[in-house]
C-alpha cells in the first residue's frame, strides 16, 4: 500500500485512477450502512449472492451455514462473523491455510473473484466486532495534516493459475467430506437447503408433535385422523392426498432414503476415512431402521384414516406415537438398558452420534 500526499490536482486524477480500475475507494466501502471494508466486492449485492453459493458449497462443511464455526468437518472452526483481521488476511487464509485449516479449506481452488464474493457475503453476516480493513487502509482513513490517498491495491483477479499450483501443492479435496457435508450441513434439495440430517429431524419432530395431538382425545374418531393426517404429510407428503399439512413438504421417509444415499457415497469415495468407512455402517443400519418406522407409521395412519372404529383407531394412533420416538431416538429392541446404532435399535440420536465420530 501507497499514500500519496498530492495536491489537490493530482489528487483527482488518482481518485479518478482508484475508481476506474476497480470501482472502489476506501470512502465508498464505508458506505451508506456505515460498513467499512478493504474487500473490493463490499456491499455489492451480486457477490454477496454468488459468495453465498460459494461459501455453501465450499465453506459451510466446516464453518457451518451460519459461519458462525459449528459445522460438523473440522471441530472449532473459525467463527467467520466474527472475522477481525481484515481482508488481506482472509485472502492468505483461503489460499494458503490458516493453522488447521488446509489452503482452500481442502476444498479445490477458487478464483480471486470467488474469494472475494464469498467474503463480501460474510460481511454481511458480520457482528459489531468484526474488521474487513486491511491494517494499512485503517492508518490512512485517520485524518491528517495534507491530502491523504489510498491508491489502492487491488487483487490480481488473473491469478487463477497461481491457486491451481497452490491446489495441487498442498490438500487434495477431500470428497468424502463433501458427502458428508450434505448431510450435516447442506443439500440442495431440502427446504432451506438445509442438510438430510437436518431435515429428518425438523420433519419427524413435527410429526411426533402432531402425533401427540391425535392421542391427546382417543374418544374423539375426528381429531384422531385429523391429526393423524398431519403426522402423514411429515413422514411422506405424497402418501398424504390432501397435499396439506404442517410438514415442511419434504418428509422423514425421504430424508432417510437421502441419508442413506450420500452416507454410502461417502463411504464409497476413494478418499474415505478409516472412521468414515466404520460408521457409515452404522449411520446406514440405523438410516435403515428410520424408513422401516416410517413405512410401519404410514400403514397404521393408513388404518387411522381409514378406519370406523375409535378403539382401533386410538389403538393404532399410539403405536405411530411409539413409532416415531423410535425414529427420533432409537429403540432399546432388547431391554438391556442401551440404545445402539444396531438392527431394530438405532434411530436419529443414533445416527447423530456415530457422525460425530467420523474424521
Ligand atoms: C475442512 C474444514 C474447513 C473448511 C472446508 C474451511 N475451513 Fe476455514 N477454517 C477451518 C478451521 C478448523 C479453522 C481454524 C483454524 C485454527 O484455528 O486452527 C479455519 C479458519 C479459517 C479462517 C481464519 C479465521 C481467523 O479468525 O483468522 C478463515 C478466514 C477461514 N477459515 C475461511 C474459510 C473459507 C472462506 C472457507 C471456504 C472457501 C473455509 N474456511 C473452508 C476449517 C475449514
């Protein structure tokens, strides 16, 4: 970084510089919302959208989807809102890692532009204590005596070719995590993209909520299969014609079928982990028990809904309540006091656990 002290002449013709080759002066990123940033994309809200992209798709593993550090690849991740050493320093810790983190979070290359739009939209995310000035560019906002210019630096956005050669010189992706990040932290298909674990758990809690309501009155024939209903939207919207209900249109039986999936893709890639390898059984056998509750849950609202009688109904209403415990929590099949991730025992909390082993 430069300072020019000019005369007033030259010094608009260095603004005008400044501004001609990368749209920006250090004035300009403060900005109307009082945001200050060394980042040449802040408060541009195209690479604010395209960084979020990226940032999903290469960052969240670790960082989480809120970046506030609680995804599930690396345990303590760097809380990016929170990110106090201004963009220069970001920038170097993408590309060339930063303590635990391997240059490209271990992700593959991105462009310089990439980099830059996913920190535009961090900033966005940014609490009050977090810094985007590079120290230099800090120095030169105080005022002083004469003119003082930031002629400023902007990043090489050719040097594609220089992360390449960073890329191949250090970490090599590693796709099983990329696996494992969509079902910890983001697929693309789910509402809000979440991530398959994520939403098997938001749509068998609903399930289970509604499901405590159709027992709350087993007198009560309307209410049993109402409810019962909603219970049936969450576990398969397409089994539940009426297409309404409280379920967030996704459902627990394809979230399974979702887990079970990407698990054995993960488990399968040539990188795999000798624990991803070991626990992707037990994620898959209690994936596997998940959709074996939801199918028996669907055939008793099957006979809920479809039934006369308010004593079969309740009768049935109360094994989907079981049912779906199960799916949430496992099941202690052989009373010996301990739910393992086992045949006809392990459920969500199960799958959970053995995740949290993979590294
Ligand atoms: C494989 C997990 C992983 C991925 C993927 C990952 N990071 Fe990190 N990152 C970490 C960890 C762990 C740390 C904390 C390093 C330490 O303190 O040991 C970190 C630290 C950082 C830091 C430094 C934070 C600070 O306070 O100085 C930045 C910046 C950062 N990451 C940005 C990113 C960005 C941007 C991406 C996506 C392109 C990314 N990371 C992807 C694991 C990851």
């Amino acid at each position: 970084m430069r300072i020019r002290r000019l005369t007033p002449a030259a010094c608009v013709a260095v603004v005008a510089t400044a501004v001609w080759v990368g749209g920006f002066n250090l004035a300009s990123a403060a900005g109307e919302e009082g945001r200050a940033s060394s980042n040449p994309l802040s408060g541009n809200k195209e690479a604010e959208g395209a960084g979020q992209t990226t940032y999903r798709a290469n960052c969240a593993l670790c960082h989480g989807m809120r970046a506030d550090g609680r995804g599930r690849g690396l345990p303590n991740s760097a809380d990016l809102r929170k990110f106090k050493r201004g963009y220069t320093k970001f920038v170097q810790a993408v590309k060339e890692g930063y303590k635990r983190m391997p240059a490209w979070g271990g992700m593959g290359a991105l462009t310089d532009q990439q980099v830059a739009e996913i920190g535009a939209y961090l900033e966005t995310l940014s609490r009050r204590n977090a810094n985007w000035v590079d120290p230099e560019d800090r120095s030169e906002a105080e005022p002083s005596g004469g003119i003082v210019l930031a002629v400023l630096r902007m990043p090489e956005f050719k040097a594609p070719e220089r992360g390449i050669i960073l890329a191949t010189t250090t970490t090599e992706p590693k796709e099983y995590q990329v696996h494992l990040g969509h079902l910890l932290t983001s697929w693309s298909d789910t509402p809000g993209e979440v991530g398959l674990v994520t939403i098997l758990e938001q749509e068998a809690t609903i399930a289970r909520e509604h499901a405590g309501y159709a027992v709350l009155d087993l007198e009560d024939l309307a209410n049993i299969q109402l409810h019962t209903r909603h219970v049936r939207h969450a576990v398969d919207p397409t089994a539940e014609r009426s297409g309404q209900g409280p379920g967030l249109g996704y459902g627990v039986t394809k979230a399974a079928a979702g887990i079970i999936q990407h698990m054995e893709y993960a488990r399968d890639a040539s990188d795999a982990s000798a624990s991803a390898k070991l626990h992707a059984e037990h994620v898959l056998t209690a994936a596997r028990n998940i959709q074996f509750w939801a199918g028996k849950t669907l055939d008793k609202a099957g006979q809920v809904i479809g039934g006369a009688s308010p004593v079969a109904s309740a009768f049935y209403a109360e094994e989907i309540v079981e049912r779906i415990d199960w799916i949430l929590l496992g099941r202690d099949a052989n009373g010996d006091g301990t739910i393992t991730w086992e045949d006809g025992e392990g459920g969500l909390a199960q799958i959970k656990e053995h995740l949290s082993y993979i590294d």
